[in-house]
C-alpha cells in the first residue's frame, strides 16, 4: 500500500482534520499525533488491513480539502506560515515546490540552505577568492552546489563574517 492509498483509506475509516487544525480519530475522539523522526513533520498511526500505518497529518488535511489533486507529480503540500504543526484549513494549500520555498521567509531560505550544505571554511575562503578574480556568481552557485543568493551572501560577508582569506 502507497501512502497515497493509506492516507485515502484512513479518510474512509473516518479520520480527520478540523478547520481549526484539530485531529479527529475514527471515534470522533480528538488525538495528539507523534513527530517523524526524519523530516519532523506529525503524523498519526492508524491500523489499515491489520497493519499500523503512519500518516503524516498535513497530507490528511489537505487531501480532505483538495481531494486527490494532492497527490499529483509535483504536488507539494504547503504550510502558509511554516509551522509544520498548524493544520488549521487557511494555512494548509496545495502548489509547487516553488510556491512552497516562498512560503518561508528570505532569511529562512537562506539559513535552510547554509545546513543543506555544509560549506567549510575553506570553501568560503574560496568562493571569496574566486569572486575577487572576476568568476562570476553564477559559476561559484554551479562549482559549489549553492545558490547566487548564497554566493552574493557570502561574498558580500552577510554570512561567514568571521571567516577571514
């Protein structure tokens, strides 16, 4: 079973989401769901065929208001204020991956990109290097895997600040 069809079918055995974002169980009982572990996103267990299956909450959500349009190819399901656990139905939508990315703030990207990744001292140092003998943003974004906006952040010494050539 995909977890497209577990999300269907614990919608047919009657779980929900509250427009104010509550989590309704089968019997009707508000439930707390637990934090997946590897994007952190909440999730519920619901028993399907005799199998526990988890169910990340905002795909309930928004497959209750949106129906199956959520789970096209490059459908994303997007939290209008970033709080992954506010499932409330006017901060729940469906879009691209673009529309979603500018869901966060400028700032947000930015910090999301820098884990992302990990760029060491030395790429700094680098990147500052390379930019002050004329490479172009656009070649560093290529060459270290990042994007301009974090390249022009780095050479403009808005982040990395303390990392000196």
């Amino acid at each position: 079973m995909t977890r497209n069809e577990a999300v269907i079918e614990a919608g047919k055995k009657g779980y929900r989401v509250t427009e104010d974002g509550r989590i309704v169980n089968h019997k009707g009982k508000v439930i707390k769901g637990s934090i997946d572990k590897t994007k952190g996103y909440p999730r519920i267990s619901v028993t399907i065929d005799g199998k526990t299956r988890d169910i990340l909450i905002h795909r309930l959500a928004a497959y209750q208001w949106f129906g199956e349009k959520v789970f096209r190819a490059g459908v994303l399901v997007r939290h209008i204020d970033g709080d992954k656990c506010n499932f409330s139905k006017s901060n729940i939508a469906i879009g691209s991956y673009k529309e979603n990315a500018n869901d966060m703030s400028r700032w947000q990207r930015i910090k999301r990109s820098m884990k992302r990744r990990n760029l060491t001292t030395d790429n700094v140092i680098d990147i500052r290097n390379k930019s002050d003998q004329g490479i172009p943003y656009s070649a560093l974004s290529k060459e270290y895997n990042v994007s301009i906006s974090l390249i022009s952040l780095i050479v403009n010494k808005k982040i990395y600040s303390n990392v000196a050539a």
